[in-house]
C-alpha cells in the first residue's frame, strides 16, 4: 500500500489503473482545483467547470493510460484535457448561438476584456512577470487564444493581422515563455511531487 | 481526419504546434498534428513543453471543491467505466451493492480507514486541506488499503462463478487470473477500441502476472466467423510480435508471456484461423502499457 500522500503523480496514477478510488481522489485533491478554476475562466460558468472537471477526473478514472509521465506532468496533462474539452464546449455553443441568432455580436471587444482578466486570480508572480515580460504581439495571441478558447484564425481576425503572422508568433511566444519562466527558476506545475 | 486535403509538410505542421497546444486550430488540423506527432519525437517533446508553460499560467485554482469530488465519487462505477464492472456485470448481473445516501462527516476515521465497510465512507486526510475529501468504498467490507484488491477479487469470482458452469478449464483460468490480481506486483494493461473497431465499446484487460502466464479478459469482441480468430500482439522493440490466436469468440484466456520482456503496447487483430506471422489490419482493440 503506497502512502497516498507522498507518491509521485505518477504513482498515483498507477494506483487508479487498479481501481483503487483513494488514489484518483488524491489527484483531485492536488489538481482539482486548478482544473475547475481553468475552466470556470474560458467558460464563465460554475455549472459548466463543474461538468468539465468532473470529465476530466472521470477520463483519468477510466483512461489512466493516456497519461505518459514521460512526456510531463500530471498537472500539465490534466490542465490540457481541461482546456480542450473546454474549449470544445465553448465552441459548439458559440456556433449553437450564432445558429440561433445571426445578428448575434461577435467582435473583438469580449476578446480583450479577457485580456485584462487574465490576471484577476491569484497567479505566481513569476509567472505574471514571465508572460508581461513578452512583446505584445507575442503575448496577446497567447491570452486570446488560451483564455479566450479562440482559434488562431478567429485571434488573427481580432488583432486585424495575417493568419500565418500569429500562428507563429504563438509559437514564438510559448518559446520565449518557456525561457523567461526558466530564468526565474519557476519549476512546470506539479513538478514536485 | 479529412483526406480530401493534401498533406501538410512537415514545416507547415511545425508552424502549427503552438497553436496546437492551446487548441486553437480548427479540427482538420488538428488531425494532421497529432498524426505528425504519432512518429516524431521532437515535436511531441514541444508540443508537450508548451503545455507545461500553459499548465503554469493556468495554475492559479484555489483548493479543489470537495462537493464536486463527492459528485465524482458518485460516477466511478458508471458502466462507462471499461473495467471489471462492466465484465462482472455481464456475466453475473447484480448484486452491485453500492449504498446511497450514507455519508456521515467520517471525521474520526483513522486515515487508513480501516472500518471502511459498506458505504464507509473513508477521508482522506485532514492535515493539508482547508476542506475535507471522501472516499466511497465500492460495498465491500474491507481496509481501505486493500479496497481496490478486494473489489476485483469479488468481481472475478462472480466471473469465475458464472464461467465455471459452462467450462471447468476456463474456471481455473479464471481462479489463476485472480490469484494473479491479488498479487500487487501484477500489472493491468487496457486494451481499447480503436476508431475501426466494430463494436467502440470493446475492450480487453491483461492481467501480467510475474511468472510466465497472463491471462486475458475480453468484453464487447463480436464473435468472428467461423474460419477467423482473434490474435493477440506485442509491441517490442517497435515490432508487432504475435502472442497467440485466441480463437474467434474470447472471454477468457490464459496466455504464454515472458514478464521480464518488455512490450510497449499490446493490440489484437481479427485473422484468418490459425493465425497469421504478419497482420496487414488494423487493431480491433489496443493499449499501451505503462511503465
């Protein structure tokens, strides 16, 4: 019996490959809430984050195999599930709604009311200065794409600038982040357990 | 995903991968990422950088809500769940005794919990937490340490019981196949269906023991026709190896496996009788193992 407390991540997740309900919990319990919160911030709905968490959680329950240690951490592999399947529900809404009512506004402004949103929870405040540290143009693609479950093509139209243009300054950005979050030493979520 | 459309060259898809990582490509390009990232290892380690970069800016949650573990906790053996539930379920249909509306504050519970009984339900641990996770065990009368352990050992034997009418030699594989779940160095792996699987609900468990025989436990394979069987590959060393046929209908098998070879997936294909040296189809069910 492996104390719950103290096992890696990984370990954990062995542990739910047998079933075992402690270990899943004890993901939920290191992970939960950033998971929920993640997806209360691109949805804008409590009703919603808890549909999706509850996937989420669900998915590792009977899938645990899709998570590969080796390609990082458990954190990371959660919060991107989260993100996509958020993401998608977002997406089959908006087109829902625009089926409904064309003449419904769709425009840039919701977009940059996100960006000045990013920051309202508590963050780390080296991770804050790793992404305020970007150029503008690389880090609002970033915030309108991650937070705003935006495609790059939707962010190009928003920001008035060539498609091909913010696919890569995507790119760039998530490069140069990688970089200034290691120069401040800051460590990938979960990295320590 | 759409094969109407040429393929992207590989710099195309490159140019891709941060927006990948933040979903924000439309489906059809997505499809062709993930198809590139299948057989290139250094755009699956970028792809997966990115999302420990993004995985920083979204980690700003506070504690996780213990009402919606409970709601969780409440979905765990859905028959969704591809595990001995559904199998157990199948072959021998309740009892599945999985009280409700018990779930007293269980704050005095010593953390191993061990009076865990029927709808115990078991926290956690209190010391770290502002809130406070529950556990459910799954209506067996056991220490929480050996819940998981316990279920499938009850599980198997309403399998064993149901088999063992119809086959005394698959009994015993079914009794051997328990023996080996209870041992904890055992390994499970899961095979699922695959996007051209007949039935997307199949699935196959392996159960690895530490001697020389596995067994195999399928659900939801539809019968082959007669003169086809089912066959069963390991991954080695980026080899597909053949591990046996399994004949055109399988619940329940035991199989030759040597424990200190290492298999990276295992997959299963329907063949011709006999079986083949080469499969040229795709896999009925697959799964990866984890190490």
């Amino acid at each position: 019996m492996i104390d719950l407390e103290l096992a890696s991540d990984a370990n954990l997740v062995v542990a739910v490959g047998r079933w075992h309900h402690p270990a899943l919990a004890e993901c939920y319990r290191r992970h939960g809430g950033a998971v929920h919160a993640l997806s209360r911030r691109i949805l804008r709905s409590e009703q919603a984050a808890e549909e999706i968490t509850q996937e989420v959680f669900l998915d590792l329950w009977q899938h645990p195999e899709k998570f590969d240690a080796q390609r990082g951490t458990l954190r990371s592999f959660l919060l991107a599930r989260t993100h996509g399947k958020s993401v998608d529900l977002i997406r089959a809404e908006t087109s829902r709604r625009r089926r409904e009512d064309r003449t419904t506004r769709e425009t840039a402004t919701s977009g940059y009311d996100i960006e000045h949103q990013v920051w309202d929870m508590t963050v780390a405040e080296q991770v804050h200065e790793a992404l305020t540290a970007l150029p503008d143009d690389l880090r609002r693609p970033i915030e309108l794409a991650y937070f705003g479950g935006r495609t790059y093509r939707e962010v190009a139209t928003m920001l008035g600038e060539p498609e091909g243009t913010v696919k890569s300054r995507i790119r760039a950005g998530l490069s140069r982040l990688k970089v200034n979050l290691a120069e401040r030493g800051v460590e990938p979520a979960g990295a320590e357990r | 995903m759409n094969e109407a459309l040429p393929e992207r060259s590989e710099h195309e898809i490159e140019e891709l991968l941060g927006a990948y990582a933040l979903d924000a490509v439309d489906p059809d390009e997505a499809a062709a990422v993930e198809r590139h990232l299948r057989t290139c290892v250094r755009c699956s380690a970028e792809v997966a950088s990115y999302h420990e970069v993004t995985g920083l800016l979204a980690n700003s949650g506070g504690d996780a809500p213990t009402a919606l573990w409970d709601k969780i906790a409440d979905r765990l053996d859905e028959p969704a769940a591809p595990s001995w539930d559904l199998l157990a379920a199948r072959l021998d249909p309740p009892p599945r005794s999985r009280p409700s509306g018990t779930e007293p504050d269980g704050a005095s519970e010593p953390r191993d919990g061990s009076a865990a009984g029927d709808g115990t339900v078991i926290p956690l641990d209190g010391r770290r937490r502002r809130g406070r996770l529950f556990v459910r065990a799954m209506g067996v009368v056991a220490a929480a340490a050996a819940v998981a352990a316990l279920v499938l050992g009850v599980q198997v034997r309403h399998l064993d019981h149901q088999v063992s009418a119809l086959s005394a030699g698959r009994s015993t594989v079914t009794a051997a196949m328990q023996t080996a779940l209870e041992n904890p160095a055992t390994q499970r792996v899961l095979l699922t269906a695959t996007p051209t699987s007949p039935d997307r609900t199949a699935t196959v468990t392996l159960v690895l023991g530490t001697s020389d025989t596995s067994y195999l436990a399928a659900q939801g394979l539809p019968p082959l026709a007669p003169g086809e069987t089912y066959q069963l590959w390991g991954v080695i060393n980026n080899q597909r190896i053949s591990l046996g046929v399994l004949g055109a209908a399988p619940t329940v098998r035991a199989f030759s496996f040597d424990s200190g070879v290492k298999v990276a997936a295992f997959a299963i294909t329907a063949e011709q009788a006999g079986g083949v040296v080469q499969s040229t189809h795709a896999p009925v069910v697959e799964g990866v193992v984890r190490t």
